[in-house]
C-alpha cells in the first residue's frame, strides 16, 4: 500500500547529474517550476518535458523509478480532471494543469534520487545564505528539510510492518468497510507518530554527541565541487527562461 | 494443527532488478502440540517463512497447507479471518503497536471495530490476560506505564485472546533482562503445557531454544540446513560452526569434554544434572 | 593508575522520579568495564549524563574536566559511543558520509579523514562496505560500522550502550575480540552497559547497578561470586560462573574458572 512514494530516496549510481554541486541542482530545479508555471500553451509544456526527459536520461536512473513517483499521482490527476470538468474549464487547460503536475513531481523527483539529503542542506544553506544577513536562521531550515526528506522512506517501512503485524491482531484494512479502515488507519498512524518521534529523538543525541554543531562550519568532505557541466546546465535553463518570460510576458 | 510446507520457495520483488530469493524450496512439517524452534542468522529468511504461515505472503512457488487452509499463489483464500484466528503471530517488539490509553482497550481492538463474530469479549479479554499470568487488575492500566516485560505479555494476550491453535512469536525474549526472561520462557512453556497449543519460536538465542524447543529447524540463506530434537542439532557444532552458530553453552560443555578428553558425559537441560554426571565421571 | 572518570554524590530526578540518590562511581584509566544492571535500574541514563545529553548538577569528571556547558565539546571529542538500534545512529545516506560524519564536525581536513576512515575500516574489515547505504546492511554490518564511526575520531573512552544486545552470537564474539585487542594496544578505555551478564566475561570489571545504586563493583572473578545478589536482582549468573560456584560446593574446583577449556582441562587432568 504505501509503497511508491519515491521521494527522498537516494539512488546511488555515476552519472553527470550525480556529479552536480548541488546548488546548481537546486537553482535549476526553481528555474526549471518557475518557467512551467509561465509556459501556456501545450507546445511549451511538451517542450519542457523534451527537457525533462533527457535529464531524466542523463541521470541514468531506471525510468521504471520514475514511473512509480507518477503512479502515485493517479488520484490527484482524476480530481484535476473532475474540477475542470465542473467548472467548465477547457481540455487544453486540463491538459496543461496535468502535465505541470507531473513534470514538476518528475523534476524534484530527478533532484532527490540524485542528491543526498545531506547535500541538499548544503546546497539549500548556500542558496539562502544571502536571507542570513536579514537574520533568517538559514541553517536550521536547512536541516529541517533535510531530516524529513531522509525519514520519509523510514517511515513509510516503519508503517508497512506496523500495518503488518496489526493484521495478525484482527485489525485489518483490507477486509473492513469504511468505520473498520478509519480505526485502522487510526490504529497504524499514532504508533508510527510515536516512533518516528523516538527515533527522531535518538537521531538528535547521536549527531549532538558526535559533535554536530548548527551554526558552525564544518568540513563538507564530499561535497560535489561546481564543475563546467554545472555553469553549463544552469545558464541553459537562465537562457530558457529569460526566453519564455520574453515570449509568453513581454510579447 | 498441521503446518506443512511442500516445495515453498518465496523470492521478494520478483520479475524486477530488485530481487531476492529469500527461501528455497522448503519442505518441512511442524510439530503439533510442541514448541517448535527456527534458529538462523539475520537474513536466513526466519521471518519470511513464517509470515506464510498465516498467508501474510503467498509462496512464490510450491504450497503451505495449515490444517484445512492451502496458501498457495493463485489460490485466494476464503475466509482468510479464520486462519488469522487459528493461527497467531506475534512480531518482534509486538509493543510499539500500542496505541489505546488502556490494557482492556489493546487487547479488545481487534475484536471490537472488525467484522470478526466473536461473543463475549470481556470474558476473551480477562481469559487471555490469565493466559499471560497478569491478572484483571492490569486491565484498567496504561500500557505504556508498565515494564517491558509486562508490556510484551499484553502484546501477546492480544493475539491469545483470539484463542489460536497455534502461537508464533519471532524473537519473544529480545531486549528483556533476566527476570522478564525466565517468566517469558515459562509462559511459552505454559501455552504448550497447559493450553495445549503448537508452538513455533524464532530465535538467534540458542541458550534460550535448548530451554523450550522439543524440535529444532536451522535456516541459513533460505535453505533449511538441519532440523531434528535439540539434542541431535547441537549435538554437531562443527556442522553450525559452518552456519555461524554456537552451541547452548550447557551442551557446549558436554561437546568440550568429548572432544578433548574422549569422554561422553551425555546433554542435560538443567546444570544441577550436569553437576552430578560431571561428578561421576570425574570421580 | 589514575580515574577516568569520578561521579561524585550524584542526584538526579527525571519525570519526578528519582533515578540517583547520592550516586558515586569511579571508573579507572585504560579499564574494561561492564556496568550491569536490570532495565529499569538507571544504567543508559547514567551514560546520557556522562554524554552531556542530560544536565546535571552534580560533580562529573571526565578525563580531568568538570563536565559543563563550557567543557561539553572537549569532552564529546574524548568519548566515543555506540548505542542499541543501530539504526538511529546513521546520519548519512554512505558509510563513509556517516564515519566521516564526527571527523566533519571536528574540522579535519579533507585529506586527513579520507586517510582515518581507509584506517579503521580496514581495521574492522569493513573497507567493502564504504560506499553502501547503512540501512542496507546486515545486523552485525551495521554495529561495525556504528563502531568505525566511534573509534574513528581516537577516542579516550569508547562506551558500549546496551550495543551488542540485538546482534547475534557470532558477530557478537568477534566484536568483543576486536575491543579486547584495542583495549589491549591502544589501551582505551571500554565501558559496555548490558543487563547480559555473559557479556561481563569479555571484560575485566563489573559494576553492578539497580534502582540508582551501585550495589557491587570489582574484577570480574571476585563480583561474580555473588550469587545471592544476582538473584535478588533477577539477573542469571553466567553458565561459567554457576557452574564453578556449583563445582566448588561439590570440592571439584577451588575457584571460579570462567574458561570453558581451562574448566575441563582442570577437571579431568
């Protein structure tokens, strides 16, 4: 049940997109929402997904993995398509509102099976960093982010044996109308709280005595360096979107 | 009760990259109204075989015969309930699933908002606590208040309370000191003694097998490697020394001395009876 | 030999509960010790309070610093811990990320961690495993690296928390004959918590907690003669240990033998 929700899990494997510093991952991927949320017509949203595409196949990650991140979209695309149809909304913008969903969900997609969670705190404090000197505490959301991005695939095994063992005590999903799925939904969420806040609280010792310290500087050791490919990959995508603003704003 | 596996293989994530074969072609039958015990390492497939006991997974290939039921793929199982009643399956830290503020709440759940048909449910809930030797006045407590000992017996009176034929617990003694222990061991014992239940134990802790099991089944790597009484598999530690296992440190004993000094002062369960055969043969 | 660490006239309160009451401890310099109590006795509080992870107000030394807010960093720098699930200790997606996680936070460079990790993970045997997820690793793979991630930053003192009480038998002798030598050589100093009184054999010192209260402390040979007290605790003596106590009663050995060939080799001489 709670099986495909591939975000957050890093996939381990050599390819140009691995290689990234991941501040330039990072301005990419808003450059890249950015400019889906300009695009009006379907040529352009086809186009951006040209784009997606080859960096899904830069990035040399089983298209199947990507697959599974849309499956779980299923639901949300019907109600996008049941509210337009209600109001009476064209097909082309139904069309449009779909693919924006599931290209944006494929481009974040791209950006967490190939960055760590700990290089995404580091590219999301250099990003902000500039927010420091009007007092934003950079590095605390920094972390934030991160841990909830590494605990979600924790987590949902965590549910997946909970929900398991509460079948061998007669609470079972499966085979209960509505009342019965709401008490075992009830009956799999509040020890899955529990324990993920105990883990949490576990985590939070073991990196506080193994030194870790919020505000200072420490030694990134594998922080991916900015490489040409970086600069490359990003005035692409500033070019392209200077290039839509032009055609879809100014003009 | 009988549990028979026939040719089971089970591989995880089959048809995609991700796959693993986690047991291979297991044909082994349990023993009624006996405590069975599965002893392997981490990754051995203990868990997985007996999750198909109660059909939480269908074979891969080959088929699992529990009483009447057949867990077989492609075969779907009418009134899957009815197995999950006879036979109950207790995992490992069975108390991180508490959820209800209190003892009577925990172990009545499952019986009060599912579609189970069962009558008097207080009476299943103080005859379940008995099984676990705490008495009615636990009922009214918060579960989270109590000692872990005290907790895992509340976990498995939850699945008692539904009277199954056959008890499985993976890892029961895990994280308990010493007292927690012993009182633990006696309860299984006490199922098959006095309630007359199949019993079917995973562990890694040997000592605490040689304690309980009348028959033995050893995985390593998916495979069923050995089996038969407790005395006949730790009777060969040069064969588990290949598995990675130790004998129970009584039987180790025994072992030693037929090894290096040619004598064969026979197994015993309790180290008093070691005592005087030890004497025996040293006088 | 000096003290490693002095707990004086500890008090501590936690929930309204009392945990310790005028609680003291010495543990000496280059011991192996192990701190052996029923759950519920205060043994992982005890050890959050050496962390720091618990403040107190009481008199704590480690290594010839009063534990404060102030000290907390010299002091985490000497300590190095690995605790019971080991999966909430990894704080990386690598095993190397999560070894040079420590070595990060202290500043090394970049050069100097690379040649730390390749060190010890050569040392447990666990080069192999650098560039795979932790969570992917087998049980006893796991505590190897969670140890790695511990002695990697050359710790003073190496604190076992209840660490070896999930993993089996086997993976559990060859991680306390690793801790032996390194006890051995570089003479560290090992604190293993447990309630397993078996895992006491690995050791030399036992100190015995329950309800907040040291109640026995020694070498291993003579703490282990107390049967009466092991049995008002709930706790097993060690087969090796009941079967001398029981053997002596019977004058077929004179002391307490905790090696199994030595036991036999003494019997049938």
């Amino acid at each position: 049940m709670l099986n495909n929700i591939m975000i957050g899990k890093y996939y381990p494997i050599r390819s140009k997109i691995h290689f990234m510093h991941p501040l330039s991952k990072i301005i990419c991927t808003l450059l890249f929402i950015s400019m889906l949320f300009i695009c009006n017509s379907i040529e352009l949203n086809l186009f951006m997904c040209a784009l997606v595409l080859i960096m899904i196949l830069m990035s040399h990650i089983p298209v199947k993995i990507y697959f599974k991140a849309i499956k779980s979209l299923k639901f949300l695309l019907i109600f996008i398509v049941i509210i337009n149809y209600l109001s009476h909304a064209t097909l082309e913008i139904t069309i449009i509102m779909m693919l924006r969903l599931v290209l944006i969900v494929l481009y974040t997609t791209i950006l967490t099976l190939t960055t760590p969670p700990n290089e995404i705190t580091y590219g999301l404090e250099q990003f902000l960093s500039p927010l420091k000197l009007i007092g934003v505490k950079v590095n605390r959301i920094a972390l934030s982010i991160s841990l909830a991005l590494k605990f979600i695939p924790t987590v949902i095994d965590q549910g997946n044996k909970i929900l398991k063992s509460q079948a061998s005590r007669g609470i079972d999903y499966d085979n209960s109308n509505f009342a019965g799925k709401f008490m075992a939904i009830k009956a799999m969420l509040f020890p899955m709280f529990a324990l993920t806040l105990k883990r949490a609280n576990q985590l939070a010792d073991v990196m506080e005595v193994r030194l870790y310290n919020i505000s200072e500087k420490r030694t990134n050791f594998r922080i991916n360096k900015w490489k040409f490919f970086d600069t490359y990959l990003t005035l692409i995508h500033l070019a392209l979107f200077v290039a839509i603003i032009v055609k879809e704003v100014v003009v | 009760m009988e549990i028979k596996f026939e040719n089971v293989s089970y591989i995880y994530n089959n048809h995609t990259p991700l796959s693993k074969q986690a047991l291979k072609n297991i044909n082994i039958e349990f023993k009624k109204d006996k405590i069975n015990g599965i002893l392997g390492g981490s990754g051995s497939g203990k868990s997985t075989l007996v999750q198909l006991i109660n059909a939480l997974l269908v074979p891969t290939y080959g088929k699992v015969r529990i009483n009447r039921f057949i867990n077989q793929s492609g075969k779907k199982i009418k009134d899957i309930n009815k197995l999950r009643f006879d036979v109950g399956l207790i995992f490992q830290f069975p108390e991180e699933q508490f959820f209800n503020n209190t003892v009577k709440k925990e172990i009545i759940f499952g019986m009060k908002y599912f579609k189970y048909k069962t009558k008097n449910i207080d009476k299943r809930c103080s005859d379940a606590l008995k099984m676990v030797e705490l008495d009615d006045s636990y009922l009214e407590r918060n579960p989270f208040s109590l000692s872990s000992g005290e907790q895992r017996k509340v976990a498995i009176a939850s699945i008692l309370a539904f009277n199954p034929k056959v008890v499985i617990l993976d890892e029961p003694t895990i994280g308990l000191d010493g007292s927690s222990k012993n009182n633990l061991i006696k309860l299984i014992k006490m199922l098959k003694n006095k309630y007359n239940k199949t019993i079917i134990v995973i562990s890694h802790d040997v000592d605490m097998l040689h304690k309980i099991s009348d028959h033995i089944f050893v995985l390593d790597k998916g495979e069923i490697v050995l089996e038969g009484t407790k005395y006949e598999v730790f009777s060969q530690p040069e064969v588990l020394d290949n598995y990675g296992i130790k004998c129970p440190k009584i039987m180790d004993f025994s072992n030693r001395v037929l090894s290096k000094k040619g004598i064969k002062i026979g197994y015993r369960d309790d180290i008093m009876d070691l005592i005087k055969d030890i004497y025996r043969y040293v006088k | 030999m000096d003290d490693i660490i002095i707990i004086k006239d500890l008090n501590f309160k936690y929930d309204n509960k009392l945990i310790f009451s005028r609680f003291d401890l010495e543990i000496k310099r280059g011991s192996f010790t192990t701190i052996v109590g029923p759950n519920g006795s205060g043994k992982s509080t005890l050890i959050k309070i050496i962390l720091g992870l618990l403040r107190v107000n009481s008199y704590v030394n480690i290594d010839q610093s009063l534990l404060c807010d102030d000290n907390l960093k010299t002091i985490r720098r000497k300590i190095g811990v690995v605790f019971e699930n080991p999966d909430n200790q990894f704080v990386a997606e690598t095993v190397m990320d999560d070894i040079a996680f420590s070595l990060e936070n202290m500043k090394y460079n970049k050069i100097e961690i690379r040649k730390k990790i390749e060190k010890f993970t050569r040392y447990l045997g666990i080069y192999d495993l650098l560039e795979r997820e932790p969570h992917s690793l087998s049980g006893g793979e796991k505590q190897l690296v969670a140890l790695a991630s511990a002695l990697v930053i050359e710790p003073k003192i190496l604190i076992l928390d209840e660490a070896l009480t999930m993993v089996d038998r086997e993976i559990k002798e060859k991680t306390y004959k690793i801790l032996q030598e390194l006890h051995k050589t570089e003479s560290l100093t090992i604190i293993n918590v447990t309630h397993d009184l078996e895992d006491s054999l690995y050791g030399d010192d036992i100190v015995v907690i329950d309800q907040g209260r040291v109640i026995l402390k020694g070498p291993k040979e003579l703490v282990l003669e107390e049967e009466k007290v092991f049995n008002n605790i709930g706790i097993d003596l060690p087969f090796m240990a009941s079967l001398s106590i029981k053997l002596r009663y019977y004058d077929l050995v004179d002391k307490i033998i905790l090696d199994m060939d030595e036991m036999v080799d003494i019997l049938w001489k």
